[in-house]
C-alpha cells in the first residue's frame, strides 16, 4: 500500500504527500512526486522543503511500509492509503520501487550483515554472501555445494534493499544488501544458524 499524509503546499492541492524511506538510512520523510520536493514532517512549510535526493536520501528512496510507519510513531498522520499498483513515484530520479515480492529477488546476489553483541561491552559484525534464489514459496540464498543454505523469512524481505554504490569490503559487488540487528530477532537474541552460516 502507499500512505498519504496530506497535501503538497507548493502543488496547490494538485499534489500529495506520501510516506517515504531513505534505502541506507531508513529515515521517515514526506515527499510529492509532482513536484519532486521532500519535507521531514507532514505538517509543511515552504521554508523546510528539500530535495529528498540529496538531503536524507542520496543512495535512493522508496514508498515506506505500514511496519515501518508504525515503528516511527507516526500512524496517526496517515489520512489515506492507495494500492502499490499505482506508484506515484515510479520513475522519479532516486526512486526504488518497494520489490517486497520475494520472486523477484530470484537470481540476484545478496550479502547479509549481522550486528550483534558477544558480551557486555563487545560487538561482532558478520557477513554472508550468496545468490538468492526462489523455489517453493521461500527466498533463500545459495552459498555453493559445500554450506547449508540460508532461508530469508518474510520479515526480513522488508530489509533487502539496493547495495551501496559506496560499499566496501566483503559482498561490495552484490546487487543487494541486508542488515540484520538484534531487533530483527525474538528476545533479540540472533539464532546460531546464522553464525554457524556466516563467515
């Protein structure tokens, strides 16, 4: 669904703010497709309007999800909501379509990022990289003959996003990227599959 939070000031009523996502950082922001301008909060002034491309979103950004909505507190700004079918963005400059069909990260290469604590004051970062692949209504990502594969449960699909022009390191080519943190887990605990997976 697309979530709309009101009218576009500068658009004179011919336009609509909707509920957008930065792909890196996840900020929440409001942005009309008519005129391109974005805004930090719904209730807008001319005076705070910026190009969403270059101020808190440069590596891109799509339609936020209701989960995503919920999470940053502002369901009550939500006045109305439409299909996906019609996406008023599509074809805007930084755009990225919300893919949150799993079929269609068939045969696209992913590397996962796992941020999680070892003890109390220690952190540790792993990485896996793999060719995700679709079979039998599951998402799942092939690492080659000789390591288990790693399904992507369907709360996660929310995750995958564009890799970062930017990236370096381990996974640096992969079309897409995922992090996974402690609140991507029950009790926030990460589950052993995933560090026995991970490199």
């Amino acid at each position: 669904m697309i979530y709309r939070a009101g009218d576009c000031p500068i658009c004179d009523g011919a336009g609509d703010l909707f509920f957008l996502r930065s792909v890196r950082t996840d900020q929440i922001f409001f942005g009309c497709p008519e005129c391109g301008c974005g805004w930090p909060k719904p209730s807008v002034d001319t005076d705070d309007l910026f190009d969403p491309k270059e101020v808190c979103a440069p590596e891109g950004y799509s339609l936020a999800s209701k989960s995503e909505i919920d999470a940053a507190g502002l369901t009550h700004l939500i006045e109305s909501e439409f299909s996906e079918e019609d996406l008023k963005f599509d074809g805007s400059h930084g755009f990225v379509p919300p893919y949150r069909d799993p079929q269609r990260y068939d045969g696209k290469t992913i590397v996962v990022t796992y941020a999680g604590r070892r003890g109390e004051n220690e952190r540790e970062w792993v990485t896996m990289v793999g060719l995700m692949k679709f079979e039998d209504g599951k998402l799942w990502i092939d690492r080659g003959q000789v390591r288990k594969r790693f399904e992507i449960i369907d709360e996660w699909i929310q995750r995958i996003k564009p890799q970062f022009k930017d990236a370096r390191g381990v996974g640096k080519e992969c079309e897409y990227q995922m992090s996974l943190a402690l609140n991507a887990f029950p009790n926030h605990n990460a589950p052993p599959e995933l560090m026995e997976f991970a490199d």
